[in-house]
C-alpha cells in the first residue's frame, strides 16, 4: 500500500509512532495516580469526573497540538518521561508509608 491514506489508521501510527512510549507510559501513570487517589479516600465520582476531564483535554491537546509539537518531540519525551519516573516513585514511596 505506497499510497497510504491519510485517514488511515495505519498512516496515523506511523505519522505518531515517536509518541507511543510517552502515550503507554503515561496511561500506565495515570492509572497507578487514579489508584493512588482512590486508596487515599477522594470522592470516587469527583476522581472519575476529574480523570475524564483530563483525558478530553489531553485528546485534544494530542490531537491538535501533535503537528507543531512534533518538532519538539525529543525534549517532549524526555520531559514527559522523566515525570512519569517522579510520579512513580512518588507513589511507590507514598505506598510504602514512606
């Protein structure tokens, strides 16, 4: 298929594929803060409509923003990748009792 087209699912993955491990990871992390939230006693509605908010934003930050973005995508990993590390520490450490 050398003509992909460009509404393809296939196409969108491969324009994207520099954000996949930034995407995986931060999902990952947004769930370990949910449970995090959840254990410490947060209204479990205001947390859900809270988490739903975010992800709306975030899809449409990732949706309108990933063409000017992708110039920056080196930076936008290591940034996005090093708070994903903080944040996970942060709440292994909060698990702990630390």
């Amino acid at each position: 298929m050398a003509d992909e087209n460009k509404e393809s699912l296939a196409y969108f993955l491969k324009v994207h594929k520099n954000f996949w491990a930034l995407l995986i990871l931060g999902n990952i992390e947004n769930l370990v803060l949910a449970s995090q939230g959840a254990t410490a006693g947060v209204n479990p509605f205001i947390l859900g409509a809270l988490t739903l908010i975010m992800v709306v934003i975030w899809l449409l930050i990732g949706t309108y923003g990933t063409k000017v973005a992708i110039k920056y995508e080196n930076v936008i990993e290591f940034i996005g990748g090093l708070a994903i590390f903080i944040l996970g520490i942060q709440s292994m450490l909060g698990a702990v009792g630390v």
